[in-house]
C-alpha cells in the first residue's frame, strides 16, 4: 500500500483526542506510506474538539479538519471523511483506539491475502482477543444487534466495530449510496457493499473497552428499527 487516509469521527472528544492523535502519528512515523493524512471529522461537538484539531494541524500538515453541519450522527460524519479521504487505502477509526492502530497491519494483510477491497476488524470471531469488555448492556445489545442483522442476510459475526478499512475505489461506490446517520451505518455499508459485489472480508483484531461510550440505550433501539429501513432500502 502506498498510501492511506485515516478517517476519525469525533465527537465531545477534546480529552481523548490529543493522545490518539499522538499515537496515530508516531506509528505513521515507523512507516513507509509515500503519502498518508489523518481526517478528523467534528460531529458538531459543543467542547473545544474542533479546537484541539486546529492546534495540531498547525503543526501537523498531514492533519485535516472537516466539521459536520452540527451534529449528525457517527454515519453522516464516517461517510464525510471517507468521501474525502484522497489515499489509496482508507482506514476509519473510533476516536478512543479501542482497536489500537497497529491492528491496521493485520487488516492490510488480509485484504492482500483475500483479494478483498474491504477488511473489517472483529471481536467475535475470537473472543479472546477482546482485553476490555464493554458494559454489560452494551455488550448484550450488541449481541441481539448482530443476530438482528440477520435481516440483511450479512455473512458477518461483527459488524459494529469501528475498525474498518476500504481501498478507495470501494469507498466511492459505497458511500454515495449511505441512507443511514446513525450508528447502524456499517451494516448499510456492509449490504452495498455485497449487493455492488465488492468482497469484505472479517479479521479478528485486538480490541479494550475505554471508558466513555457516546452509544446511549436510545441510540441502540433506534439502531435495531434502522436495520428494517436499511433491508427495505436495499431489496434485490
């Protein structure tokens, strides 16, 4: 791969940003990418996350901002940085690295090895991996989340984990055609992604709960009610 974009969704983020960033840039440091830029895009956030951007990008030039129209949802602000991520390869990322940077190798291994144009990162295939559980109610919705995604006819076991990586020519085909805002987007990227024919493939990766979760028990209700429009969306 010679070049990537990371796209990292934000919001209210202003206390986790500045060491993720900082990681994110040192291991960028140990690679051989001949171009790679780190999207951070503000979902509206009412703290100073826009702010701590700026600061960086005056000193990091491979540091963009995008700011949402106000706060729109996890969906509308991944499907923003994506479309204007300019690198070969594309990875989005949680803004808490529960799925540590360095996992990126095991998604770019897989795509290479599968001929994919997607990798997504996976707790569930082995559950050993996982060194932080979440909540017990986010683990539980999150189960009854992925066997409900049977509606989609999916071959996925996980498809809610933010650690996803498309080559770019996939993320243009995608995420035009995204409906959703909210946090049941993947799985929309996932059904169009199979529809348009274009292969995915599920790698388990390292993955620790960090304390701070912006899901809300409202939020993953209205996820499982999306999962029926998203069927209706994108019948055969």
């Amino acid at each position: 791969m010679d070049s990537l974009s990371i796209v990292i969704p934000a919001y209210n983020e202003e206390r986790r940003l500045p060491e993720t960033l900082d990681r994110v840039l040192g291991w960028l440091k140990g690679r051989s990418f001949v171009f790679s830029e780190v999207i951070v895009v503000d979902d509206g956030s009412s703290d100073a996350t826009a702010e701590v951007v700026e600061e960086y990008c005056e000193t990091h030039p491979s540091i963009r901002l995008l700011r949402n129209p106000g706060n729109r949802g996890k969906g509308y602000a991944v499907r923003h940085g994506m479309l204007e991520a300019v690198g070969e390869w594309v990875l989005y990322t949680d803004a808490d690295l529960s799925a540590p940077i360095s996992e990126f190798d095991k998604l770019s291994a897989a795509v290479t090895k599968n001929g994919a144009v997607i990798a997504i990162g996976s707790r569930a295939i082995n559950p050993a991996v996982v060194e932080v559980p979440q909540p017990v109610f986010r683990e539980l919705s999150g189960r009854f989340f992925n066997v409900m995604r049977v509606l989609t006819g999916l071959p996925l076991r996980d498809t809610q984990c933010g650690f996803k990586l498309y080559r770019s020519d996939a993320t243009l085909q995608i995420f035009p055609r995204q409906k959703q805002d909210g946090f049941s987007f993947d799985v929309e990227d996932l059904l169009i992604a199979q529809r348009l024919g274009l292969r995915a493939v599920e790698v388990p990766v390292r993955w620790a709960n960090v304390v701070g979760t912006k899901v809300r028990l409202s939020q993953g209700i209205q996820s499982l009610l999306d999962l029926v429009r998203i069927r209706m969306d994108h019948r055969e």
